[in-house]
C-alpha cells in the first residue's frame, strides 16, 4: 500500500531526527551560533569601540563592555522606578513590548542600534580623554584611561535612561505599520517582507513579524472549541491536516525564504568583484557565511558586511525580498522555507508536493540567488561600491 509505506517513511524520519545524538548535535551548533547572534549588540559596542582607539584599543574596548552594561543597567533601574516594566507573555516573552532581556537585564529593546551608538561615542570619547592629566593628589587619580571611563560613566547612564523615553515612539511607528500590512493585501505582504529585512540592522524587524506570527493580527484558525491566532501557530496545526491546503495566514512564515537564496547569489557576486589581489581573502570569509546562511538561515554575519559600506545594495535586498515573498503568494508555494535546507527539505517531503509545492519553490530559490547575483555584481562594478 503506496499510502501506509508513505506513513511508514515519516514515522522513520520523525524517530532519525528524535534520536538523542542527533539533537544534542543540532542544539549544540544552533545555539552556539546563536549566543552571538543574539548578542549582536554588545559585539558591536565592544568592537567599534576598540577599532575608532588610536591607541591602547585593548583599554577603550574593556571601558566600551563596561559602558554596555551600565547602559543596560540604568535602563531597567529606570524603567522599574517609573512602574514602566513590561511583563512577560507566557507564550512569546517580552517580544512586542518593546522591551527585551539582555544578559539578565530586561531594558528597552534598542537592537543592534544602541551598541552600535554607545561604540561610537565610547570611541570618540576615548580619543580625546585618554591622554587626560589632573594635577593634585585627589584629582591624578583620575588622570588617563580613568578619566575616559568616567565620562562613559555619565553617558552611559544618561543614555540608558533617555532610551526609556526617546525610544517607544519609534518603536510605534514601526509597530502602527502591522495594521497597514495586514489590511493591504499584496502590498501589505510586500512591505512585510521589506521592512522584516530592511529593519535587521536596527534590530526592530521582530517588531514587524512577532505580532504576525503570533497574535490574532497573522489570522485565526477555530478548531472546535479552541481559536488558535497567529500564522505560527497556524501553521503547525494545519500541517497535521492531511488534504486540506494551508490558509493564506502561513505567506506571513514565507519571510524566511530571504534567509537562505539571496544570500548564495549575494556571497558569490562579493567573491567574483573582488579585487584579484584580495579574492582569497574574501573566499575565506565569504564561503563560510554562504554556507551558515544554506545551513541555518542565519544571516546577520553576511548582513553587516556590506550594510554599512554599501547601503544600496541592501536596499536593493529588501526590495527584492518583499517582491519574492508576493511571488511565493501569487504562485501557491506554501512550502516550509524555515531553518536552513536540513530543515527545508525534510519538512516538505514529510508534508508533501501537493500541500507544500515545494518543487516551485526550489526553482523560485534557483532563480532568487542567480537574479542577486547577475544585479549585486552589475551594481558593485558599476557603481564602485564597497564590499568584501
């Protein structure tokens, strides 16, 4: 029987990918890589800081840590005097309240942003304090390297507490958008796409897909008694519903087909415009991160190569992915794009061509990564611009 030999073949696949080495295999990579995905923020300060130091970098990067946690700290002293502390969702956290846990430390959720801010003023202020000498008995003490953190001291906890002010508006604005793209059809999946990657260097893009995935605003499914909201959670109970066709709500998980084709046509446009002199280097450093993209759909590394130094370009990238999120749409490809092609090719073969049309997907990926290549290479030649 073609259809018990079917079932047969997933119960098998389920217990491989149950096996005990095989999770603590996958647990050990994922969140390792995660723990500095996730702490992007406190990287950024750190590093910026020790790079913008003329001298003793090892000296403005301790002062640039420190001045982290201070900023970290006066945020949450702030916020729990004023009564203003969010409380934790017992099923997403603190995501949506635009706050968030750092190193045990709940704060206001400034992303990347904040470290990358605190970075370049501990570096500036360093620069020009470091060299700093007092006279006197009480005052030499806080001559040099002392002097510079003392500053830090101030701003950093001038800044942990502004950001409990200056930062929710901005969180709004970006927060309001959710109504425009739920209510807009495919320009609101659009721009869904668009800001959930255009939005990444901020850190903010949860702020775009978190109430998608998992509120009422990404759709709601009745079950009998039980109304389950939010495309995710959608998702995984229409996945067990066997002949019967996901809902457009699971369009709104589709986002994560940005995190693994572009990045292929992306890292070999990066290789093939680099300088001759420089393309091993840049093999060196880009080969990996294709593969962690391929492998994980963790982008952030290949992100914030070229963010920065060439901006277009990512624009460009945040274009492109709100156009192929609508195509996926338009085309009927509800296929699993989460988690790296492991992940990918396991669960649509699990769930199937006809519920998934996962083979249009594939060619859909093939055609994503060749388009990014054929443009980023055009733009990074014609343009001259700056990458790796």
């Amino acid at each position: 029987d073609p259809e018990m030999s079917r079932g047969l073949g997933d119960v098998y696949k389920r217990q491989v990918l149950q096996w005990t080495p095989i999770k603590l295999l996958g647990q050990l990579i994922y969140n390792c890589i995660m723990v500095i995905i996730n702490n992007l923020s406190l990287m950024f300060c750190v590093g910026i800081a020790a790079a913008l130091a003329k001298k003793n970098k090892q000296q403005a990067a301790i002062i640039g840590l420190m001045s982290y946690f201070m900023y970290l700290t006066a945020g949450n002293v702030t916020l729990t005097q004023l009564g203003m502390l969010a409380e934790a969702d017992p099923m997403v956290g603190l995501y949506g309240t635009g706050q968030s846990t750092v190193f045990g430390i709940q704060t206001v959720d400034m992303g990347v942003f904040g470290g990358i801010l605190l970075g370049l003023v501990c570096g500036w202020v360093y620069n020009r304090t470091c060299e700093k000498q007092f006279k006197g008995i009480i005052t030499q003490i806080y001559s040099g390297n002392r002097w510079s953190f003392t500053c830090m001291v101030v701003f950093s906890i001038l800044f942990g507490f502004g950001s409990c002010f200056f930062w929710p508006p901005v969180q709004n604005v970006i927060s309001a958008l959710t109504d425009l793209i739920a209510t807009s059809g495919n320009f609101g999946l659009f721009l869904y796409g668009f800001l959930e990657r255009f939005l990444i260097p901020t850190g903010l893009h949860h702020l775009i897909y978190t109430p998608f995935q998992f509120s009422d605003v990404g759709g709601t499914l009745t079950l009998g008694d039980q109304v389950i909201a939010g495309a995710y959670p959608i998702r995984v109970a229409e996945m067990a519903m066997t002949g019967q066709p996901f809902s457009d709500s699971t369009y709104f998980n589709s986002y994560t087909f940005n995190n693994l084709w572009p990045y292929i046509g992306i890292g070999l446009a990066f290789i093939v415009t680099a300088y001759k002199g420089n393309k091993d280097k840049t093999k060196a450093v880009i080969i990996p991160l294709i593969i962690t993209a391929v492998l994980s759909c963790v982008t952030e590394p290949m992100d914030f190569l070229f963010v920065f130094a060439a901006p277009v370009l990512f624009v460009v990238h945040s274009v492109l992915s709100g156009i192929f999120l609508v195509l996926l749409k338009v085309l009927s490809v509800p296929a699993s794009t989460a988690g790296g092609i492991i992940n990918i090719v396991v669960s649509n073969l699990v769930l199937g061509v006809d519920k998934t049309n996962w083979p249009v997907m594939l060619v859909l990926g093939v055609v994503n990564a060749a388009l990014y290549f054929f443009l980023f290479t055009s733009l990074i030649k014609k343009l001259n611009l700056h990458t790796p």
